[in-house]
C-alpha cells in the first residue's frame, strides 16, 4: 500500500511540474507577442540616421529591426560573403565597408546567387544607404562555425569581418540594404522579419499532459482506496 501512495506522489509531482511549463509558455507567448509588436512598430517608424560610434555599446537586440540611413564612401576592400539561402535559391550575402563620420558600417549590399558570385566587384565612390539595422550574428551559423582564415562565412560577424579584413573598429551592427531600382545583383530588400510563435501550442500540450498525470494519480489514489475498504 505505501508504495501505491508513493506512486500516487509522484504522479502528482509530475503533475505539478508538467503545469508549470504550461504556465512558463503562456509567459513565453506573452513576451513573444509583445516583442513582434515592437519590432512592427519600429519597421513602421521613418529611417533614423545609423547609431555613431559614441552609440555601439548601447546597441541591443531591442535596435534591431530600426530603419536607418548611412552617407558615406566605399572602402576599397573586396567584399565578403557570407552563405544563404532566399527565395532565389542557395548563394551569398554580399557585405562591403561603408566609411561614415560615425565610424565603419559593415552594409548588406543584398543577395547574390552562386553562380553570380564572381561577377561581384567592390563598390566605390561615395554612398547614402537605406535598410534595416541588423545586430552582429557572432560565431556562425547552424552546426557551422565561422572560418576566418578560409574566409568562410556563415553568419555575419562584424568583428570577426573587422579582425579577417583588418578593417579596424567596425559598428557592432550591420545594415541590411533596400533593393536599389534597376540592380540585379546583389539583390537588396531581402530582410525576413518572422518569429515563430508556437507557444500556444507548446502550453496546451503541457496542461494536456498535466491532467492526464493528475488524472492518473487519483485513479492510483482510488484504486488503494477500494482495496482497503474491500
């Protein structure tokens, strides 16, 4: 009998815990839907000038997403790129320096198929850009790590890009460009700003379970009431 009781106890633990991430996804999908609402609001704001140098190490998630304008002129550096995949198929970001009076910008010229890529030349001249600000994507990306010394890339990097390209001190951002009328190649205005929000689902799934482990603990509980009483 004492081990139906604690079988009983830890049904109703599980019970228990299993509410309780029902409870942390329902906080999770309220911090979720508060977060797309300010990124909406930001991408409907009018362009800003990009944040200067004096700003970087206040830049945050929270900026990402914020329409921004850079004037400047091109370095002269070849251009990086960096893998991805669009609705064009698989290929590369394109990204050069952008000289400001706020400091060094690294600019997402767009996308570029593979077999594209060698028809890409550096930009020169001077340059007044229009996009989204992007905040540095450190290390890589999925199961791939940055190889610098390859001049492989997977995410985009600032600072690695910076340190690989000896650019010097570059934004911990990047500018993520609006397709120019009339180019090709790279392609501009690519940004897909999309959050997955499936934590509706996840809840119910665990106050599903958290009944069903509740339901169960009293059917131990009862199934020890009637054998004492018989």
């Amino acid at each position: 009998m004492r081990g139906r009781w604690a079988l009983a106890g830890v049904a109703l633990l599980l019970a228990a815990m299993l509410a309780g991430l029902g409870v942390w996804q329902v906080e999770r999908r309220a911090w979720k839907l508060a977060l797309i609402d300010r990124v909406e609001a930001r991408l409907a704001a009018p362009a800003q000038p990009a944040p200067p140098r004096a700003r970087w190490a206040t830049i945050t998630d929270d900026d990402a997403y914020a329409p921004i304008t850079a004037t400047g002129t091109w370095r002269a550096a070849p251009p990086v790129f960096t893998q991805a995949v669009t609705d064009f198929g698989a290929g590369y970001w394109v990204l050069s320096p952008l000289d400001t009076a706020g400091g060094t910008i690294l600019v997402n010229r767009g996308f570029v198929p593979t077999g594209d890529r060698k028809a890409i030349t550096a930009p020169s001249g001077p340059a007044r850009i229009t996009g989204l600000l992007r905040v540095t994507e450190p290390d890589g990306g999925f199961l791939r790590d940055n190889d610098p010394a390859d001049d492989r890339w997977y995410s985009r990097d600032t600072a690695a890009i910076a340190r690989a390209r000896r650019l010097g001190q570059v934004a911990p951002y990047f500018i993520d460009a609006e397709a120019l009328p009339g180019t090709q190649w790279p392609r501009g205005g690519l940004t897909v700003v999309r959050f997955r929000n499936n934590h509706l689902v996840y809840a119910l799934t665990w106050f599903t379970l958290a009944v069903m482990m509740a339901f169960a603990a009293w059917r131990i509980a009862r199934g020890r009431e009637r054998t004492e009483a018989a």
